[in-house]
C-alpha cells in the first residue's frame, strides 16, 4: 500500500478534511483509486493535480456540479469555457457590490449630515439639482402615513424584482396641477430614485436637472403649513413653479424620537425667475 496515499494524508496535504473527500466520492466528482475490504479509501499520487484543480475552482465560487462536467474528459477548451462564465458571473457581483457600496455611501452621507440639514430647518435654499430618475406609482387611497408606507412598498418590491439596491431617496411627488386643486394631492404618488437606470424599470420617471427652492422640515408630505409656506415665499421673490414638487424623506419613522416624531423631510420646488 505504500504506492497509495490514505484518505487521511491525501486531505492533509490539500488542506481539506476527509469528509470532503468522502463527499467527493459519493457525488462522483473524486473517487479513489483503490478502496480495500475494510471499505478505507486510497489515492494514487497522480491524482494530486486532479483535486489541487478542483479546490482551486471551489475556491474561486464554481460550484461542485459545473467542476465535476469540466474535470471530466478535460481539455482546454473546457477549461476555458468554464473560466469565462465564471468570469461573467463574477463581473456581475462586482458590479452589483459597488451599487451597494453607492447606496452605503449614499446613506452614510445622510447620517453624516442629518445634524446639518436640522440647523437649517424651516430655511429657504436655492439648489441646483441633477437630473433623477425615480419609480413613481401614485397613492390609491387619500395621502396618509399608512398610505405612505404601502406605497413605498410596492416601489422597492418593483426594483427588488431588477435586483437593485432600493436607496438612492424616497418620498413623494406633488403634481404642478395639483396646486390649483381643491384637494392638491390629486396623482400625487411615491417614488424612489433610481441609483443607475439604463435598463428599462416600469413606472419610471424623470426628475429634471434644474434650480430647486429647497427647504428641511419636520412633518410629512401631507402636512402642507410648510409647503404653502414655500409656495408664498417663490411668489413673494419673483419666482415661479415649473414642475412638479418633490417632498424627499431624509429620516424616516426609525428616528422619531421623544422630540419630533414626524419625518425629516426636504421640499424641492423646482422654479424659474419671472422676467
């Protein structure tokens, strides 16, 4: 027996325990060479090559089963073809991970900056915005914070199913129109901005790159005192609305505490200056 390797020496010198051999053996992906009447396992030392490839591929995320189809019959375009779907699938968890690291980044800023955006409440700010993509679906029922938090629910089950990370700003949308209505949330809906879209999403709409009069304040999209506030204060300096009014939630009902337990919030207006 000396020309054979137990199953003991041959785990060892792979770094891997002998139930994994022994699984190997039951699912046909490495069997031994030889197995004596006692039922022990023995390997041959030109097997060595076979395993140390097949703990790199395990190593590497390839799973069992795709191993087991390329160790069989192997030749390099085999090989080959494996690494490259490997590849693949690799290249698209890099870039699924940097989305996340954006959307980590993206709320990181936020926390950071919460204790700014509070100095600031109840302030009036001319901004400029970039242009934003968001899923939108409009409230079925009249505006409420239930009604909020349904809503936002059927939006990130929408990205969920595009496998995007849901967090690049949510809240809600007033419609222009809306404005001169009895009841100014008419098509007002959810929405939540998109961190990348260059694939088709439904219910998709753009929020436009342009000057924003911007104001944080505590209360939720249907608490309209600050709105109308903002709304006196374009008029009162020669502005006008010229789309429709974005209500972004900054920090949600998780942080209400023994103070304010209504929503951080940030009204963007966007405007033109009246010539």
């Amino acid at each position: 027996m000396k020309k054979y390797l137990s199953i003991s020496q041959m785990a060892e010198i792979h770094s891997i325990s002998r139930q994994t051999l022994i699984y190997y053996d039951k699912i046909g992906l490495f069997k031994p060479t030889y197995i004596d009447n006692n039922g022990y396992r023995y390997y041959s030392p030109y097997q060595i090559p076979f395993l140390r490839e097949i703990c790199f591929l395990k190593s590497i995320g390839i799973k069992l089963k795709d191993i087991k189809n390329n160790i069989k019959d192997r030749n390099t375009n085999k090989a080959i073809s494996l690494l490259k779907s490997h590849k693949e699938l690799i290249d698209k968890e890099i870039g699924k991970l940097l989305l996340i690291r954006d959307s980590i980044e993206e709320r990181l800023n936020l926390y950071l900056n919460a204790d700014q955006f509070k100095d600031e409440l109840y302030r009036p700010i001319i901004e400029k915005l970039p242009e934003r993509k968001a899923v939108f679906i409009p409230y079925e029922n009249k505006i409420s914070k239930k009604e909020l938090h349904f809503t936002q629910m059927k939006i990130w089950n929408i990205i969920n199913r595009h496998g995007i990370v849901p967090f690049e700003g949510f809240g809600t949308i007033i419609m222009k129109d809306g404005l001169d209505k009895e009841y100014i949330f008419e098509g007002a809906g959810g929405y939540v901005v998109l961190s990348h879209a260059d694939d088709y999403i439904e219910n998709t709409v753009t929020l436009p790159a342009g000057k924003y009069v911007c104001m944080y304040k505590y209360g939720m999209p249907y608490d309209t005192e600050f709105l109308y506030k903002l709304i006196r204060w374009i008029n009162d300096n020669n502005y006008k609305i010229v789309g429709n009014i974005v209500d972004g939630c900054l920090l949600d009902t998780t942080f209400y505490d023994e103070i304010n337990n209504v929503d951080l919030c940030q009204l963007q207006i966007p405007i033109e200056k009246i010539c």
